[in-house]
C-alpha cells in the first residue's frame, strides 16, 4: 500500500493515525530545536571558521525543514485538498536530501579547498613588510 503512487498521489487528504501525529510533531519540533541550538553552539563556541560556517548551514537547514514538516503537518491535520496530500511529504524528504548532500559536498570537497588557499596566503603573507 505505502509503495502504490495512488497512496502518495491521493489529492483528498485523510487523517493522520494518532501515532504519527505525534511522530510528525516530535520530529519537526526536535528539527526546530535542534537547528537552534546548533546556530547558538556555532556562532558562540566554534573558533574554526568553517566549521562555523557548516554548523550554521546545518542549522539553517533544520530549521527550515522543521518550520516547513510543521507547515505540511497543518495542512494534512486539517485534511486540506491538495495542501495536505502525502506526496508533500516526499517533496520535503527530497529537499532535506538534497541540501544535505550540498552540504556534504561543500564540507568534503571545497572546505579543504578553502583550507589550503587560506595557507597558502598565510604563508605568503609572511613575507610582506608590514606597518609597525
């Protein structure tokens, strides 16, 4: 049944079983929560710059699925036509993947990128007279 396209594609919303009311609404809020608290730890205790720069993006990316699954969750607690059909579960799935694997990407291939230009400029700077 949950691997039919008439399951994800049913534009006339039903309700959620209790369960997963709960589970929806725990996820997204620890989501929300989460995504603060790691801006917080980020801007206040990380002293690596990119490492800061990864955290808040993290960050930025919890809380923006949180705020969203918790939009989504209204809609389809209402059971409102279209907005609240389960496919938008799936499209929420889908961009929380995709801005993880950007993320990944940036902190696997362009941070040691950006590590290695910021010491070859250190090193190079070295050299230059500087004002007393």
């Amino acid at each position: 049944m949950i691997f039919s396209p008439s399951f994800w594609f049913d534009l006339t919303p039903n309700a959620l079983s209790p369960f997963f009311e709960q589970l929806f609404f725990v996820v997204f809020a620890v989501l929300i929560i989460g995504g603060a608290v790691l801006r917080i730890v980020a801007k206040n205790k990380m002293t690596d710059k990119y490492a800061r720069i990864i955290a808040k993006h993290g960050a930025q990316i919890a809380f923006v699925a949180g705020v969203t699954g918790f939009i989504i969750y209204f809609f389809t607690f209402e059971e409102i036509q279209f907005f609240g059909s389960r496919f938008w579960f799936l499209v929420w799935g889908i961009g929380i993947i995709v801005a993880l694997v950007r993320l990944f990407r940036y902190a696997k291939k362009t941070v040691p990128q950006l590590r290695l230009r910021d010491q070859s400029h250190a090193d190079s700077n070295k050299y230059l007279p500087r004002r007393n």
